[in-house]
C-alpha cells in the first residue's frame, strides 16, 4: 500500500486567528485521474473514519470502511472516477493535529492545538487540491460529520464543486447531539490518566474516558429496532474478560452482550485514536452551524449555486433525523439551487450508511451517473458541463 501525504511549508491560516505550519494532510487515492483532471471524488470521513476509505487500515488490519461503496464497478466506481479521500485537519492518522510538533518545537500540540471550524477543515482540503492539480471536483461526498464538510465546501467554494452528496448530516449541529459530545469529553476530562491533556509526557493515554466516549457515540449510531435485533436482552457468561484500559469487565453477576459489544468497541477504539484529536473534532461538530453565519438565513450560503445536491437520509436515524434534512432542502429549494431529497427507509440507524442499503446504492449510483451525464462524462473524464 502506497501512503500519500503532503506537507505544506506555508500552513494554514485559521479562523480562530492561529495559524498551523507546516500544514501536513494524508490522503488516499483510488482510480485514475482523467487527462483532463475532472473526473475527481473527494470523499470527506466521518468524526472517527480516516483516509482509509477503500483498502485494508494500516494499524487495525480492517477493510476500509467505505470498501462496500468505492472501488470498480461500485456506486462510488474507482473505474471511472479517480477518487480522494483526506484525513481531516485536527485528526490522528498523519494530517496536522494534536499529534503534530508545534512550529520549530520537539514539543507536541497536544491540548494545544488550536480551536479548529469546518472551514479550516475544508480550507485543507481545498490546499490538498491546489496541490493535486485539480481546480473542480465532480463531487464532493460525506455523511455525518463528513456531510458537514460537504456543505461547507459547497457554500465556501461553488464554483469549484459540481455535485454535492450530503448524507446523514445537517447544516448544524443540533442541542442534543452537543450535549452527547460533552458527555464524551467529559469522560476523557475525568479518567486519572488525563493529566490535563498532557498524558503523553507521563507515556500514558486516558484509555478507560476515550472508550467510554466511544462507547457513548455508539449508541447514538443505532437504532434501537437494530439494537434489539443484534443483542435484545441475551447475557453472556461474565467470566469471559472484556474490558477498557484498567476498566474491571464485569461489577456484578453475568454481563448483557449488548454491554459487551459496546466495551469491545470502545477498548479497539483507544488503539487506534487519540484522546486529543477527538476533543478537537468533536468541538469542531459544535461549532457548525452555516445559517448562524447569515443571520440566521440558510439560503443565503446556496444562493445562486451551480452545484447540484442530492440529500440523503435514513428513516431511523435520530441522531441526524430527517427533519434536518428536509430543513436543509427547503433553504436549497429557496435559494433556487438543483437539489434532490432521498429518505431511505431502514431500521439501522445513523450507521445505515456504512451498510448493505441496496436503495441507498442505487441512489448513489443514480445520482452519480445521472450528474456525469449532464456533465457530459467522457470515457477519457468529464467533460465541461452544459
């Protein structure tokens, strides 16, 4: 496997006035790019995903967590679209985060690092295709917090995004899914191995608060049709050892395999994140809200857009419901913008997107394929749209 990354001298301005330098972004790429250079994808992860959207993970030797949807012949077709996918400003799988030096310091940014919005997230992302050579994207995909970014770019730079896919999102962060957050930090703020945000001068991680923020996040994934599905109320015998960090694995009698699976999610979690980036990540996700930035008016960011949407949801997702995303689709009707609106009907939940959805494929598929079309998609790339 081939890692990519770039490292920009220059850094990046951010919002909160702070600048990052130099500003490193890991990616990976899938396809070929077309002579043209218009037939470019940027998928955009999730709060805890990565760049490893298609093959195996350098560190949990897992498929990629969006394997299902890109690669030849698949809805997102690496046969025909050259795709990209970024780790995102803030993460912890080799862009610019927590884990970074400061600028000319051995010292690490840790609890440092500096307060980061989804426009300096996208600001990244746009630096990564100066980079690449590539001055419009056919589209630009995400679900959840990854759809944030999606409706970033598209609000910040319409002309350089033809088609955007917003999936599972919002174009704000709502009261609960805030107060989930906070709920998660304060885990981590409370484990003994904290140490104020500096647990790797004391060559520690706070295992026991990350895996229980992760084990929060889970629950607000799934539904509770697919919760009952997969564990209703069987037990499994408590000898068996499960645990996080020094987290003793069972307090009293046999232990609920729904309380099992949450702790084998939170323990694999702690190897492969850092404590830090989620914070920064997380609070990121708070800070959304693109109507707040217009006086309240969602339409204004679209208004007059050439991009074309297509708003995905999922029936049972009540951590990013429907209602949101009809609410984002009325402001795109009103800004007079070309959007189509989805509901897929499941019983999975928020994670529905990362599963076997055969109408959510065929959405994907027909939305990709129709939007290239117009777009006069040749066999060499796309074409100048019409």
């Amino acid at each position: 496997m081939v890692y990519q990354k770039i490292s920009l001298q220059e850094g990046l301005d951010l919002q909160c006035g702070e600048r990052v330098a130099p500003l490193d972004i890991a990616y990976q790429t899938y396809g070929t790019l077309s002579p043209a250079r218009d037939n470019a994808i940027l998928i955009c992860h999730a709060l805890t995903g990565d760049q490893y959207v298609a093959d195996t993970h350098p560190f949990t030797g897992k498929p990629g967590w969006w394997a299902r949807m890109v690669g030849p012949g698949l809805p997102i077709d690496t046969d025909r679209f050259f795709v990209i996918c970024p780790n995102v400003l803030g993460g912890c799988m080799g862009s610019t985060g927590p884990l970074s030096h400061k600028p000319d310091s051995d010292e690490l940014w840790g609890r440092d690092f500096p307060i980061i919005t989804m426009h300096d997230i996208v600001a990244a992302q746009v630096k990564l295709m100066d980079h690449l050579g590539i001055g419009r994207l056919f589209s630009v995909i995400g679900a959840s917090m990854g759809g944030m970014q999606v409706l970033t770019w598209a609000s910040d730079y319409p002309d350089r995004v033809f088609a955007a896919i917003p999936i599972a999102t919002s174009a704000f962060q709502s009261a609960q899914n805030i107060a989930f957050n906070e709920v998660s930090r304060q885990a981590i703020f409370a484990d003994p191995d904290w140490h104020d945000g500096n647990y790797r001068q004391f060559d520690t991680i706070p295992a026991r608060g990350l895996g229980v923020a992760r084990m929060m996040a889970h629950i607000t994934y799934l539904s509770e049709e697919a919760l009952t599905r997969k564990f209703g109320r069987r037990v499994r015998n408590a000898s068996q050892p499960s645990a996080i960090g020094n987290m003793p694995s069972v307090f009293f009698g046999d232990m609920f395999e729904v309380e099992s699976y949450l702790r084998h999610q939170g323990s694999t979690f702690v190897k492969r994140f850092d404590a830090n980036a989620y914070l920064s990540i997380t609070r990121a996700m708070d800070y959304f809200d693109l109507a707040a930035e217009y006086d309240g008016d969602l339409t204004i960011p679209f208004k007059g857009s050439p991009t074309r949407f297509c708003v995905i949801s999922f029936s049972s997702d009540w951590l990013f419901p429907t209602s949101q995303s009809r609410h984002l689709v009325r402001a795109l009707n009103r800004s007079g913008v070309n959007v189509s609106f989805v509901e897929i009907e499941s019983d999975r939940g928020h994670d529905a997107f990362l599963l076997e959805e055969p109408d959510f494929d065929r959405t994907m598929r027909g939305f990709l394929n129709g939007a290239a079309e117009h777009a006069g998609l040749t066999q060499g790339g796309i074409a100048h749209a019409r």
